[in-house]
C-alpha cells in the first residue's frame, strides 16, 4: 500500500504532447497524422481510416499531402478505383519516419516519467496527508 502522502501527491499528473514541426511550426507529425498512417496500414486504404478515425476524406487527404509536401516525399502509394474502391499503402520511408517516431516517443516517455517522478517526490505535502 503507498504511503498516504504518495497517494495525495499522486493527484498531480503532467500530460504532454509531442510533434514534428517545420521551422515555420507547419505540423508535420503527431498523434492524429501517426494514427492516420497506421490506421491506413491496417485498413488499406485512406477512405477506411479516415471512416474510422471519424474524419473527413478531405481533412485526411489534405493532411497527408501537407506532410508529405513539408517533408519532401510521399507517404502513401495510391490505388485508385475499380469495383472494390482504391487502396492505399504506406511508402518505405512512411514506414521509417514511423518507426523513428515511436522509438523518439518512447526514449521521451521515458526521460519524462523520470522527470515526472522526480519532480512529484519534491512537491510539498497537501494540508490533508498528515
């Protein structure tokens, strides 16, 4: 069982956000574009995650062509068409900067929760710990 004032402290959390940005803070990666690309991996196709996601076609499309004009190269190969609808794959390099971005995600999940714990074993104890 934690120590009564660990389960005071405990009540503070800290909730952060990470996301790649150019220079001039044009987002180009985070949580919702991450989700987007595995979302079209695992759906095959743009039109099945953006369903999924609850998001427009148009918001989708148009966030993946802002990434992809902002980094320089295509994330997803398009299919289009025929009776089944078009399908979509993610590129090698989509695949890349994903797996970049989840071992940086991971490395500053880590340096944060030990920050974080550091952090809370400093706060002043609330009136109602002791």
């Amino acid at each position: 069982m934690k120590p009564k004032h660990e389960a005071q402290r405990s009540r503070v959390l800290l909730n952060y956000k990470i996301w790649l940005s150019n220079i001039a803070g044009e987002g180009i990666l985070g949580e919702g574009k991450y989700k987007l690309l595995r979302t079209i991996e695992e759906k095959g196709s743009l039109a099945a995650a953006a369903d999924v996601l609850g998001l427009s076609y148009r918001k989708a499309w148009g966030d993946i062509k802002k990434a992809e004009e902002l980094l320089g190269y295509e994330l997803t190969d398009k299919h289009r068409g025929g009776k089944d609808g078009g399908q979509s794959t993610l590129t090698p390099r989509a695949k890349q900067l994903l797996e970049a971005y989840e071992a940086l995600h991971k490395r500053l999940d880590d340096e944060v929760e030990n920050a974080f714990e550091e952090f809370r074993s400093k706060l002043p104890k609330r009136d109602d710990d002791e």
